[in-house]
C-alpha cells in the first residue's frame, strides 16, 4: 500500500526510542521528511542521524521538554522554518508517576497535568495553523489503554490520559471540515527497552527468571505474544497517512487482542 506522504513533513515529539521513534521510522521509510523531539538532546541528535543514515530521507533532531509550553513553541517554529511545511504531529510524552489517590498533593496533579494534558494541548495548538497553511494534516496522539480500561495505581495517568483522547475526539469534529483529522493510539505490550525494564523488575520481585515473567504475561495475550515496535510504527504512519483519509476521532488499539472492552 502507498500510504501517499513521500514528501510531507511530519512532527513526532518523544521519539529518541521507543514507539515515537518506532512511527518517525516508518514514515520516513516511506519517504516522508521528519522532525522528532526529545528532552534528551544527545539521544535525539544521534537517533535523527540514526534514522536519516538507514532511510535516506531527511530527518532532523531538536531538544524539546513536553512540561514547557515556550519549548514546544520553539521546536515547533524551528521545524517550520527547517522544512519550509507541516502535515503531521505526533502527540507523545512521558506519562506521570504510579500511586493513587491519597499519595498525591496539588503539586502532583499540577506537574501530570503540564507533562500529559497540556503537552497535548500546547503541541495541537502551535501545529494547526501549519496544518491550516498546509491546506490539511493529521494530528496523533499515543496515549493508553487506561483511557478504556483504568489502570490500578496510575490514577494520575488515567485521569489525564482521558482528558488527551476528549481533546481528539472534540478536535476532531471542530477541524473535519479542514480537512485535518485527529486519531489517538493506543499500545498493548510492546517489545521496548522500557517493557523489558519492566519484565526484569517484575520477575526479580518474584524470584523468577526474565523469560519466565515475559512468558507469563505473554499467556495473558490473545496473539500470544509481545507486539513489535515496527508494527505499532506502522499503525501509526498509516493512520498519519492519506491512506486513512477516512477516519478521524477514533482510537486504535493495537495490543494482540489483550483489552476486553467492546468499544
């Protein structure tokens, strides 16, 4: 399938690794220009040489730190400025931390509503008059399976996570009509170095090998398996795409069957 952005530029915060830079690699394998992000500035200067070296598209880097609203700007407006257009943005931000209710103050609340909401907001809003100029786009953003299904101990998340897929879905009705479109995606268990990290800590509390954890949460998987970083990237360029000309509001799911709600 062509997915037709052979040219286009698109904006993917988060990506020095992990499922940002796993879509920013998929779009420019398919010969789109890409501007990826990273608090990280040393990672996501070797990851855009990294990229830019295997496809042989144009790829560049900028230190961008999602809780501040005059970085987004600048990375933003220095894409803009480097690849002359916009036609795409990936949402994506670190997530804030684990606990429930009583655990957090004004202050926890405030820093996971300036990391996760806001950052979401703020990257939307300096990004639409480029998609406006660009005469259409399309806006992603990653988000979690807690939006469908609350996640124990991550009350902070759920609540602002939920907050992100309203803000699509609501865009998505206000900018129909200019052709932009606007998907959330979300990941199951995905084979990163962040869900390996996990399987270690997990299976060192049991006193249980790595391959015995992995293999205990895979038997709780309906494919029966971790997914591939490559295939949520390509779930994810191909909603950015035309080829999705389509669908806009929606959430995909792609986590080898695991989530039980129905909608």
């Amino acid at each position: 399938m062509d997915l037709e952005i052979a040219g286009k530029v698109f904006l993917v915060a988060g990506a020095s690794k992990g499922l940002g830079l796993a879509i920013a690699e998929q779009l420019s394998l398919n010969g789109a220009r890409v501007a990826i992000s990273s608090r990280d500035a040393t990672a996501i200067a070797l990851a855009a040489t990294d990229l830019a070296e295997r496809t042989g598209y144009e790829v560049k880097g900028y230190a961008m730190d999602a809780r501040d609203g005059g970085s987004i700007k600048q990375w933003v407006a220095d894409a803009s400025r480097d690849f002359g257009r916009i036609d795409g943005l990936v949402v994506n931000a670190g997530g804030p931390p684990a606990g429930q209710f009583d655990a957090f103050g004004d202050e926890d609340w405030q820093a996971a509503f300036d990391l996760t909401l806001m950052s979401a907001v703020r990257m939307v809003r300096e990004t639409l008059p480029h998609l406006r100029k660009a005469g259409g786009g399309a806006i992603l953003t990653l988000t979690s399976s807690s939006v469908k299904e609350p996640i124990d101990y991550l009350l902070l998340s759920n609540v602002m996570r939920s907050g992100v897929t309203s803000l699509a879905k609501s865009l998505s009705k206000q900018l129909a009509a200019e052709n932009i479109r606007v998907n959330n995606l979300v990941p199951g268990t995905i084979a990163t170095d962040r869900m390996r990290n996990l399987d270690s800590n997990q299976a060192d509390a049991k006193g249980i090998s790595v391959d015995e954890q992995r293999s205990a949460n895979e038997r709780a998987i309906p494919l029966g398996r971790y997914g591939e970083a490559v295939e949520f990237g390509k779930a994810g360029a191909f909603l950015l795409s035309p080829a999705a000309s389509y669908i806009t509001g929606s959430t995909l799911v792609v986590d080898g069957g695991t989530m039980k709600t129905v909608w």
